[in-house]
C-alpha cells in the first residue's frame, strides 16, 4: 500500500504541472494588465513595475521563474494587495475555507446516508418516496438560489440565525453557510445510499443473516452499511469538487473572507498571481482527496487489492 | 435504432418523462410569447413603481426589480438566453464527447489507451477555476461562455461513447461489414453512429442542467451574461441583493431555474432508466 500510495503521489506530479502550465499561459494570455488604472503613471514608474514583477521578462522565461518558486512553494506577490505575499492571503484564508467544507461534507456524507438508509429499509411506501422527492428537489436547486433563500427564510424573516460572517461572532454564524453547501450533497448521496443499500438488502448473506435471527439495525450495522457505502465512496471526489465549486459563491454570499471569494475577487481584479496560486492550492486538495478515497476503498472493502 | 424508437415509445408512456417534457415545451413556449404580448420592454424602467410587488392591476405580473423593469418580461428573457447557451454548450460537448469517445473506442490500441488517459488526468481539474480564467481573459464574450461550458462537459460524453462503440466493434454487423471491405469511415458513420445515438441522447438531456448549472453560476458571480442582456442566474444574482425589500426578485428566477433542472433531470433519469431496461433484457 505505501508503493501504491508513492507512486500515485508520483503520477499526480504531471496533473499538477499541467494545472499550473495551463493556468499561468491563460493568465498571462488575459488582455489588460493588473496594474492598468485611471491615473495614467509616467512610463519610467510602468517600466519600474513591470520590471519589479519580471513582466518585462520573456513568457518562457517568467514561466520558468515561477515554476521554479512554485516547486519552492513559494507562490509570489500579490498584484492587487501590496505588501502581501500569495502564500500569506492563502495561509489566512484556508483555514475558513477548509473548516466550512469540512463540516458541509461530513453535515452531507452523515445526513444523505442516513436518509439513504431510511429511504431504503421502507422502499416504494409514502416515506420513501418524500426523502425521495426531497432529494431531487434537493439535486435541482443550486447552491446559489439555496444559500439566498435560506437567508431570506432565517436570517430576515424569522431572525433566528446571523445573515453574514461578520455581523456575528458566534459559531451560529457557520450553520447557514454548512447547511447551505451541504444540501444538494446530502441530496446526492442519499439517492446513491439509498440505490445500493436496496441491492445490498436483497442479496443473499443478508438474507442469510435475518434467518439467524438478526435485527435490522444490527443488520444494517455489521453488514450492509459497509457495501453499501462503495458508490457513496465513490462520489466523494466529484462532492469535493462541487463543494469547492459552491464554496465560491456561499463565501460571496454569506462575506466569508475565505479563499474561495479571494478568488473570485482577484479573477475580476486581474490579480493574476493570487489566482494561480488558488488553482494551484485548489487542484491539490482534489487530487489529494481522489488518492484518500482510493485508498479508503481497500478499508471498506478487503477484496480491494493494490497494485 | 429499433432499440432507440422502443425505448422513445416506452419513454412516451412514463409519466415522469412525459410530465417533465411537456412542462419544459410549456416554459419555452411561454417565455417565447409573453415578451410578444406584454404591454412591457425588458429595458423600459417604470419610475413610478420601482421594486414593485408583483401585482396584476399594476401591469406587472412578477413585480419589478430596483431599476422600475418589469420582472415577468426580464424572467422570459432570462429563461430564453438560459436555454440556448444550455443547447449550444450541450452541441459542443456532444461533438467533442462524441468524436474523441468514437475515434478512441473504434481505433483502440495504444491511441485508446493514451486517448484515455488524457481524459482521466482532465478529469482530475477544477474545471470551474479554469472556465472563471477562460471568462476574465476572453472579457466575458457571449460565444465564449458556450464554448466554455461546452469544452468541460464533454468528458463523460467521451467515455460513455467510447465504451459503447468497443462493444459495437465486436459485433457481427460490424465484423461482417469489415470483411466485406467497407471503409472505417463508412462503418462509423453508417454502422456505429446510428447505434450510438440512443444513448448519446440520453446524456445530451443529463448534461443540458450541467450547462445551465455553469451558466447560472458563472452569471451570478457576474462573470458570465452581462447587462443589459440578463439570464436566469444573474436574476437569481440580482435578487441576492435586494433580498429585504424584494423577495420576488429572488424567489420568481430561482424557482423557475430550479423547475426547469428539475424537468430536464427527470427527463434524463426516465430516459436513462429505459435504455438501462433494455441492456439488463
């Protein structure tokens, strides 16, 4: 398993670099500059500037530059916020970033299995076919129109929960954005649960284990949840893709000074170097998780070999 | 295609599918005419009922937004422009998905192989990042967001078409049609494609929501439509910010945007469900 996970880690080094290549030629291919405003700077200062930045340099040669300092993990200076270095806006802003996805995930893996369950062990009666409705309800209402209406519902209506990040400090503030994310997941996973936990119960060790008298719970317990988890295991990449995805605009909408409104910001203020190194940090956490989830499938599931 | 009529037949006689293809030919019939009909411009702003609630005496069956327009005629503009970039963006990705899934799975070999490969690495990329770059340097042009959104959806299209053509090049129509000397062209174009299009439909109807999910999303970071022009999620974007004075402005659009993915995902899944029906026959 340590080869398997050593050479996986090696065969993600061309992904990445194809990320940051790909990224710094489209960047760089972007018309207008960041450093382009409404006071017209005498050429001697742009000149200084575009020379501090090694703008002035040949496209070839800056890539290499920064690939070098990338390899170095360092990411650069910031255009637009003077006096910060990427590394150190990202350094502040990941921690949100990643504690809101956290919860929204584990809120959405916990929440969509147990509906899934539940939906499952009562198939084709009235329950299931509400969790069902809720959940397709749930798939077709982006994250966009949800985390709007939540806070029209909790926030001015009933004014039961804080509307922003900052208008707030008590952890109360996290409950609308989590929630927020994890919806259309939770929706996601419970129509996965709830499908192959209803293969899972019709096959026949389960069908073995309640002739020896085993209740449901135990059942569900210590012998179909585990199998019936692997599709779930399976959709964990594309849910952390489209939780980092929402996270874009739960952070604008909720003013979580987190990485995703960093990028959304610096994306319209042409701060080039910041939004690479988001992609950068971003492709990472993807490609890092997709090997996690490789690996959780031999715990899941023994018969799961590495080669 | 036997197998596809069948399966349309089936489709046609499923309520789900049925429900949700009528409900969407209604939408697109009604946000047709009523811009036709309506006593109102979409850029005309009524001064004296500025964020107005909806009201029918006033003319304005969906209120209007903070600059006096009417909100009805601005929803079927939104609802308009959401469909054609779902249906251009959904063409471009079927012609790549469906080109690069044919040449890979009829070629085979190692151009499959590395063909493949390539698919698997695109598939590890935060595609969003890379569509909200394509949008700042491209400066947010209209044709861009379908090319766009169309050039990230067509991965699952390729793989889809490449393993069914596989398992069509080992058929006996296929193998018989080699043997008399038809050409790979011609074995593509008469023999394979006809039998692809069944599924290729189906997932043409699963990955028109992705594209309006692209869409509406780019649209309401402000990155994609822009003003005057407008779409269902800069609408949604718009209502965002007048969510105390205004709830329609949020609740009408975003209603109507998550109706219609609802439509199109039951469509899909219903469809989906048939062909599923037929292979397990």
């Amino acid at each position: 398993m340590a080869a398997y996970t050593l050479r996986r880690l090696l065969g993600a080094i061309p992904t990445l670099l194809l990320v940051v290549v790909l990224a710094f030629l489209l960047a760089h291919a972007a018309p207008g500059g960041p450093f382009d405003s409404e006071r017209v700077l005498p050429e001697e200062i742009e000149a200084n500037i575009a020379a501090f930045y090694h703008l002035d340099e040949p496209l070839p040669r800056q890539l290499f530059r920064y690939l070098s300092n990338v390899v170095r993990g360092d990411l650069g200076p910031s255009y637009r916020f003077r006096d910060h270095t990427v590394n150190s806006l990202i350094a502040d802003a990941l921690p949100v970033s990643v504690m809101l996805g956290a919860l929204a995930m584990i809120f959405a893996v916990v929440a969509g299995i147990s509906a899934g369950t539940y939906a499952a062990l009562r198939q084709n009666t009235l329950m299931d076919r509400i969790v069902m409705a809720f959940a397709m309800t749930g798939i077709s209402i982006p994250v966009f129109v949800i985390a709007p209406l939540l806070v029209l519902l909790f926030a001015v209506r009933l004014q039961w929960l804080p509307a922003g990040w900052s208008s707030s400090d008590s952890a109360w503030r996290l409950l609308l954005p989590v929630v927020a994310l994890a919806l259309p997941q939770i929706a996601y996973i419970a129509r996965l649960t709830r499908a192959s936990m209803i293969d899972v119960l019709a096959s026949s060790y389960i069908r073995t284990a309640r002739a020896q008298g085993l209740g449901t719970a135990a059942i569900i317990r210590y012998h179909a949840l585990r199998p019936a988890m692997l599709p779930v295991l399976s959709y964990m990449g594309p849910a952390v893709a489209a939780i980092l995805t929402g996270s874009l605009v739960v952070e604008k909408i909720f003013g979580i000074p987190g990485v995703g409104r960093f990028f959304v910001d610096g994306a319209l203020n042409r701060d080039y170097t910041l939004v690479l190194g988001i992609v950068i940090i971003y492709a990472a956490l993807v490609v890092l998780f997709n090997l996690i989830v490789d690996l959780l499938y031999g715990v899941l599931d023994p018969r799961v070999r590495f080669r | 295609m036997i197998a596809a009529k069948q399966a349309f037949r089936r489709a046609r006689d499923n309520n789900a599918v049925f429900y949700s293809a009528s409900a969407l030919v209604a939408i697109a019939v009604v946000a047709i005419i009523t811009p036709l009909i309506s006593p109102n411009e979409y850029l005309t702003t009524d001064f004296d009922r500025i964020l107005h609630a909806p009201e029918l005496a006033a003319m304005h069956l969906f209120g209007t937004d903070d600059l006096g327009r009417d909100l009805l005629v601005r929803t079927m503009m939104g609802i308009k422009v959401t469909m054609i970039v779902a249906i251009v963006a959904s063409t471009v990705s079927l012609v790549i998905g469906v080109l690069y899934g044919a040449i890979a799975g009829y070629v085979g070999g190692r151009v499959d192989a590395v063909m493949m490969r390539i698919v698997d690495t695109l598939y590890a990329l935060p595609f969003i990042f890379f569509v909200i770059l394509l949008m700042v340097v491209f400066e947010r042009n209209f044709l861009m967001i379908f090319v766009a959104i169309g050039a990230i959806n067509w991965l699952d299209m390729a793989r889809i078409v490449r393993g069914q053509t596989i398992s069509l090049r080992e058929r006996e129509f296929v193998q018989a049609a080699r043997l008399t000397g038809v050409s790979s062209w011609r074995i593509i174009t008469r023999h394979i494609a006809p039998n692809l299009i069944g599924i290729v439909v189906v997932y043409v109807t699963l990955t028109i929501p992705q594209a309006i999910l692209v869409e509406s999303f780019l649209s309401f970071l402000g990155l994609g439509i822009q003003e005057p022009r407008t779409s269902l999620g800069a609408l949604v974007s718009g209502g965002g910010n007048q969510l105390e004075s205004a709830w329609w402005m949020l609740v009408i659009p975003g209603g109507l945007l998550a109706v219609i993915l609802m439509c199109f995902n039951f469509l899909g899944d219903g469809l989906r469900d048939f062909f599923d029906a037929r292979q397990t026959a």
